[in-house]
C-alpha cells in the first residue's frame, strides 16, 4: 500500500463525526510577539522536540523523498537560540516516527514510536548520552505505541497515551526510572486518545487535545496527581484539534498548531495558553505558520515551535517561529 495511502488511513481510523468545539467565546486574548529564526536544516513533520534549557533538540519524523514517499531520517539536530544556529548532533540506531523524546540528566530519550516510514509501533527506548556520544538501550516500554505524549516527572519518564497494534487507541500510562532500568503501570488516562500533548507543571501533569476514531478536534484535559495516581479533568482546550505541541513557560501550558480531517482538511495556526492555578485559557496571537505534527521547546523565556507539515496529512516544513508572549492575566 502506498504510504500516502497508508497515513490517509491511520489518520481517518474509523468512522468519525464531528464533535470539536470552535474557540470559545469568553477566552480572553493575551500579547505576545512571533518572529521567524533559523529554518531547521531540513524540512519535516511528526517530529519530536525537547530541551536541556539551554539547546534545543530534534529527531525523527517524515522528510519528503519523492512525490507521493517519505521517509525517516536518523539526523538528530541541535539548536542553539542564542546563536540562533543548528548543528547536526548523532544519527539515530533506526528511523522512528510519532516518538517521545525527552531530556533527562545529561542523557535524551527516543521513547517509542513507528519504526522507520512505516506505522508499525515499537517498544524501543533508546538513550543517547550527551558527554560520551553513545547510545544505548533502556528497558522495553511494556505498550508499544506511536503518537503518544512523554513527558518528566520526579526523575522518572511518563509515557502517556497513543496509538498501538491495529490503529487502537490507549490511556496506557507507563513511568520509566533511569536508576532501576523499569517501567512501572500507573493510572491510565481516562481518555485513550492518540496525537495528544503532554506537559509538567506545578508537580503534575497536563495532558491535552488529541483525537480518537470519532473525533479529530478533542478539547480533553486531563490532568495528573502523581501523588494520588488519579487523574482530574481541567478547562477544555478552546479550540479542538490534534497533531498538536505543548510547552511550558513560568507556570503556564503553552499549546500549538494542529489538523483536522471533518468536515474539511485544514491546519490550525492556534497558541493558547493554560494556567492551572485557575484553570482558565487565553488566546495568543496566532503562529505565523499554521502545522501539525510539529515541537515546542521554551528557552530563555521564548518558545520556538518547530517544523510540522503546513496541510494536513502529508506535508513539511523547516520553520522555526519564536513567541514571546506577553503577560499572563
């Protein structure tokens, strides 16, 4: 089957209708200021992004090898904000796609995925040390699975949601501690869900948007106690939609981008921000570049959100747009 052919279907999954919500209309809207940095040194989509605080890193995803192909490159990548430059860091072991990727104590995390430009979910963690230049292999996360959130917690990595075997969607929740090389179950998501955002803030965890078999434009928002293992629901995303990145900044979850497939194909040019101290949204100038399948880091008190494809499905970009926002009310 070609691949086009194949991620038109893992997109549309099974029989959908139409239950997003458009923004709402008592989000207030807040500043900020967007500007255009260096391009990522290829063009790209479903790529995974994280950050040391000072660098920011980006590996896997889809480049465009021909009219209707793409493949997974191994490239990983390095930006630098204050140089505003790129470099090229490793190669990833294999391809992967739709993968976690978190930094964690001098060491980044490539947490599952689709292997290669297939959509074949694997349970590989792979971990690469930033001072010996070597990778290595952690112990098998127990779901395997693609387009899913990851984030840190506590010293621990929490997988969280996806897509696994048979297009089906999981609130798996699986935590990963470096020290012990295990995995351990904690309370699943109450909503499974695939495409979604993940974010940590306040000592919990914020899990946002996605999309399901009946629904591309998902406005959840769950959110995590790891003290009690229970899961609370928060303000709905104003504006639904999956495909999505999420970053943190001074308190506050930053959401960006997004597609949809019904009632018709589009890109979401969003940035929304999420206080959860009182659980309310503000609108923020919108990116300059609508995407999906697209990375936020923050750094030095800016957010860069990087590459994601332009249309929905298939697409590519090397963008790379920096927000400054301004106050939270």
């Amino acid at each position: 089957m070609p691949l086009r052919t194949t991620v038109f279907s893992l997109l549309i999954g099974g029989a959908l209708c139409l239950t997003g919500f458009g923004a709402m209309a008592d989000v207030l809207q807040a500043g900020g200021e967007w500007t255009q940095r260096a391009p990522l040194p290829d063009a790209r989509t479903e790529v995974s992004v994280t950050t040391d605080g000072s660098r920011i890193f980006l590996a896997g995803g889809f480049v465009q090898s021909g009219e209707r192909r793409a493949d997974a490159p191994r490239a990983v990548y390095a930006y630098e904000p204050a140089a505003d430059t790129w470099s090229h860091l490793t190669d990833l072991p294999e391809g992967v796609n739709h993968a976690g990727l978190v930094y964690l104590d001098g060491r980044l995390y490539v947490v599952g995925g689709y292997r290669e430009n297939t959509f074949e979910p694997i349970d590989t963690l792979r971990i690469f040390d930033l001072t010996t230049e070597q990778w290595s292999e952690g112990a098998s996360l127990p779901t395997a699975r693609g387009a899913h959130a990851t984030v840190v917690l506590d010293g621990r990595i929490h997988a969280i949601g996806g897509r696994t075997h048979g297009r089906a969607d999981v609130g798996a929740h699986e935590a990963y501690d470096p020290a012990t090389d295990a995995w351990t179950r904690l309370a699943p998501l109450p909503t499974p869900r695939n495409h979604l955002a993940g974010a940590v803030v306040d000592g919990s965890i914020v899990v946002l948007a996605g999309r399901d078999d009946d629904s591309f434009e998902m406005t959840v928002n769950e959110i995590y106690d790891p003290r009690a293992d229970q899961w609370r629901t928060g303000a709905p995303v104003p504006t639904g939609r999956s495909g999505v990145a999420a970053a943190v900044l001074d308190g506050h979850v930053y959401l960006f981008g997004g597609e949809t497939f019904v009632p018709q194909r589009r890109t979401f040019d969003e940035a929304e921000r999420y206080d959860p101290r009182t659980d309310s949204w503000e609108a923020l100038p919108a990116m300059p570049t609508a995407r999906h399948g697209l990375g936020a880091a923050a750094v030095d008190g800016a957010i860069h959100v990087i590459s994601g494809g332009p249309e929905a499905g298939f697409a590519f970009s090397d963008r790379n747009e920096r927000l400054m926002p301004g106050e939270a009310r």
